[in-house]
C-alpha cells in the first residue's frame, strides 16, 4: 500500500529538512513520491508537526531489577490492575505508553550479562516499539582481574566484543566503575582515583580501557558512563575526573543531573550544571543525557548498590531491596519521593533544567529522566514544555522551594528550545550516537516509523497526544489504527569481531571466579527469535584502525 501524509510541516533534522512537504510510505519504508502522486490511503497533515518516531536511549524497561521493584511495591500499584502503575508499569503496558507519545524506540541501559536472557525477554513484552540494550561491564571480577594485570588492551577488547555479542547488546555501560565490587570488600566511598582493595585498579583505569576498547572494537555508541558518587554533593569534581579519565576518546554521561552537584551554600549542596556545560564546550568527545527529575512518587532502582545503600535511609515508602550480583554487579531499589517545597529536591529539578538550557548542542544532550529514577517517562511531554515555554518554566519555578529557586540559575535563562531542537534531541541525535540505520528520520528508504503532532499552544498536550502514530507503516494512534500485537518485535544488536583464540583462557577465568560456564551467557540469534520473542535488527561495527 502507499500512503501519503499530506502538506504537514516536517522536522527531520538528519535530512535537513524543516518545512512544509508531503511524506510517502510504500509498506514499511518512506519512499520517494510517485510520478503520477496517487496514494492509496492520505493521511492530511496541514497545520500539524510531522516528525520521525521519538527514541529513548536511556529507560530501564527490561531486567531482575525491574521485577525486585514490582515485588517490593505491590501495595504501591492500583488494586484493580497493577500492570497500570503509574511510575512502574508492567512491559505490557510500556510500550502502549510510549506510543501514546510517539516513541517507537527505546534501550534498556543496564543489561547484566547473566540476566541478559530475562532482560530480552522482558523487552519482548513491550509491544508496538522497538528495544536494546547495553551490556554492563566494569565491575565484574574477570576485567578487574585484567586490567590488575595489565593486560594487553587486545585481550580487553576481546572479551568486551564478545561480552556484547554474548548478551545481544549494541553498547557498553559502566555503572560507578569499580565501586559496585568495591562495596562488597566493605568499601563505602570510592572516588575517581581511589585503588579498588582486592585489585588495585582504579576507576580512572576502569574507564579509559573500557572507552578505548569500546572505540577500537568499532560500537557506535560511546562508553556509557554512570559515574562515581551518584547524588554525593560535590560530585562535580568525580565527573569531571571522569572525563579527563577517556583521554580524549569518546564518553557519554548519563543521568548527568545527578552528577553535577556542588557543594556550597548553607545546605552544602549547589548546582554545578554550568561547570559541567563550560568543560562541554571544551571536550567535544563528551556527550550527556540528564535524567531529570519529575516531582512525585517514584523508585530508583540501580546497579549502584554502594550509593543506593546510602540512599536507603530516604526511603519512601520505608523499605528497600539490596542484591549482590555474582562475580557482575549489585542491584538496589529504593522507592523516593521527590517533593516540590523540600530543597534538594527542588534544586535537583532545577539542576537538570539548567543542563538542558545551558548545552547549546541539542545533538550532546538527550532528553531523559533515567526512568523510574527521575520521573516516569510519561512525563516527557511536561518536560517538553517546560523547555519550549519559558512563560510557563517561569511559573513553575516560582512553585518550588523558595530557596532552591535563589540558588538557581534558571530564572536568567531565556532559552526556549525550537522543535526543531526537540527533533534533534529525541529523534536524530539519538539515532546517530547509537549508530542505528533508517531509524530517526524520514529520507527514502528509512523505516516507516513517524508522529502527526497537531499544533497547539499547549505544547504538553501537543507531545502528549499525537494525531497519529505509524509504526512500520501501519496506522497504531488515530483514525483506522491497528493492533500494536500484528507489529514485529525488534531488538536492536550490533555485530562485533574478536580473536576466537582468545575466548577459552577468558572462559577459563570467568569458571575460576563464579559458579556457570561463560559459554552459557551467550544468546544465538534463534534464541532471540524463537525463545526470547524478539527479532535481532543488526547493525555494523567498525572497528578502529589501530
């Protein structure tokens, strides 16, 4: 079939094109208008903002993790359907979610290489987008025990390629690079440059072979950073560290609102967003998502068990789960509430605002609330809003602590982001750190995935409730819409190389340090398919001329 969307004003900021045109679908895949411009279906579009499918490269939405939170906040969740949680809904309802707001792809950012097959499983459930994820390394005791040894950055780059083709991943992600294994030597507070107590090896060394190996293995997307000290104030200082750590090589910083806290003032915590926007300026290797925070109740669940053992005491409601992950990593769910009038809260919020407006780059920063850390994700439309509307983020900041507000640098920033920028940040930036083809934007031959905004002055309602929604070139929100279960389940992998030699003596050392053969961690691309539920979308590694 072919489908015409009609005299819509376009955004597609990887094509260039930001004006008023018409957009053709031949089945899955935009196509170049026809000779006699007969379409079998027309879609008019006039007076309405036509975009690529929105991507969210960083949402925890598969994963242990995720199941150790339903268990613990039951008594949290609606009592006539808990599927239909509010902050931590089931993978069932998760994807109907994200479609609602014209979000058709979405990457788990902390895949634990023993927990990868639970995991896509998970991300298999949530239907109508397609998934990925990023396998996490950096606390497991096999590249510990490498890097105390100093290995040959060859054999490091061998067991992370195939750790990432084991577990069906497209990235790496290092969550507090070393403390996670550091906690379980009694540890409690691991700095940059802190030695780890059984290895040696620093966070510093962690990172900079980690994003060495990542670049010369040929993954588009940069090492994915959780640094050290999440929500410490005064943590600037370890961020920054952290980026002097890749040496120049390419970094990304997630849930940086967390990251750049100061440690001034009369309550020792202080926004340090513009020191970390002025290095950005200066390290064009760095890029950042925020993870901003959402008032309301949510739960933090991370595999940064040190920090989320610090956290437990703030516990809302009063309970929390702590789990040691063998020879890999922990995991730590902590049910918050994030409170308008209380002061860190409220500078916390304003921090990750100022993050936004003050990046100029809308391609360096990436639109996301570290969902469930921050705020669910059903609140990017409100986040949207308060970057487009400064009349609006005025108004809103006028709400929170009064003190909080003072200390704020938000109240002199004019900025309004254009959506234009919007496009950039959810659709193309995101496609083209991740290295994905055909996904976030709308030239020939691209994956028929795009939203119909109708423009309104209420810029929350207009992200929120899209006129349309196509997915693979099937109607899914608005008029003639079909079932999100006929749409395929795709996840997205890369395909990487390595020294087969090298994989037995690496096998033998993950035996000697847990309880499962390392050859059971892999997952063959039938597996996906046929066990898992999910079809592997792979994408091209190039691996870096050393």
């Amino acid at each position: 079939m072919l489908m015409r969307v009609a005299s819509g004003h376009v955004i597609d900021p990887a094509s260039g094109i930001d004006g008023v045109q018409d957009i053709w679908i031949r089945e899955q895949s935009i196509a170049d208008p026809p000779a006699d411009s007969k379409a079998d279906h027309t879609i008019d579009a006039t007076d309405c903002i036509v975009m690529a499918g929105a991507i969210d490269l960083h949402t925890h939405i598969g994963g242990g993790k995720l199941t150790l939170a339903r268990l613990l906040l039951q008594d949290q969740f609606p009592r006539d359907d808990q599927r239909m949680s509010e902050f931590l809904p089931a993978a069932s309802v998760v994807g109907n979610r994200y479609l609602d707001m014209g979000y058709t792809t979405c990457f788990e950012p902390a895949v634990i290489p023993c927990n990868a097959r639970s995991a896509h499983a998970e991300m298999a459930d949530v239907v109508g987008i397609d998934t990925g994820g990023y396998c996490l390394l950096g606390n497991d005791d096999v590249l510990l025990q490498l890097l105390a040894e100093d290995a040959p950055q060859a054999i490091i780059n061998d067991y992370v390629a195939w750790m990432v083709t084991a577990t069906q991943c497209i990235a790496v992600k290092v969550v507090n690079p070393g403390g996670i294994n550091a906690f379980k030597f009694n540890t409690r507070q691991f700095d940059v440059n802190t030695p780890h107590p059984r290895y040696g090896v620093t966070p510093s060394t962690i990172i900079r072979r980690l994003c060495r190996a990542v670049h010369e293995i040929g993954l588009a997307h940069p090492l994915h950073v959780h640094c050290s000290n999440l929500g410490v104030p005064g943590n600037i200082a370890s961020t920054l560290a952290t980026i002097e750590a890749a040496n120049g090589l390419p970094i990304h910083l997630t849930h940086a609102q967390f990251h750049s806290y100061g440690n001034s003032g009369p309550y020792k915590m202080s926004s340090a967003a513009e020191q970390l926007a002025r290095v950005l300026q200066t390290h064009p290797n760095v890029t950042i998502d925020v993870g901003q925070v959402m008032f309301g109740q949510t739960v933090t669940i991370s595999a940064d068990s040190m920090h989320q053992y610090d956290n437990h005491a703030f516990a809302k409601p009063r309970k929390s789960v702590l789990v040691d992950v063998e020879c890999e990593a922990g995991c730590g769910v902590v049910p918050f509430r994030y409170r308008r009038k209380q002061y860190v809260h409220s500078l916390q919020w304003a921090i990750g605002l100022e993050l936004f407006l003050m990046i100029d780059d809308p391609s360096r920063v990436f639109l996301t609330t570290d969902h469930p850390n921050g705020g669910p994700f059903t609140t990017y439309p409100h986040l949207i809003r308060l970057l487009c509307d400064r009349s609006y983020r005025e108004t809103a900041l006028a709400e929170i602590e009064p003190e909080a507000a003072a200390a704020s640098q938000l109240a002199g920033l004019s900025r309004e982001y254009s959506f234009a920028e919007i496009a950039t940040m959810t659709r193309s930036a995101p496609a083209a750190i991740l290295g994905l083809r055909g996904v976030g934007d709308l030239a020939a031959g691209s994956q028929a995935d795009l939203v119909i905004y109708r423009k309104h002055e209420n810029i929350e309602q207009m992200f929120a409730e899209p006129t349309y929604v196509i997915r693979y070139g099937k109607i899914v929100r608005g008029e003639g819409a079909s079932d999100t279960v006929t749409l395929p389940s795709v996840s997205h992998t890369v395909d990487v190389s390595f020294d087969s030699e090298t994989i037995p003596m690496l096998a033998q050392r993950y035996a000697e340090q847990g309880t499962m053969a390392m050859s059971r961690l892999r997952i063959s691309d039938d597996e996906m398919q046929s066990t898992l539920g999910s079809t592997p979308n792979k994408h091209t590694a190039v691996r870096a001329t050393i």
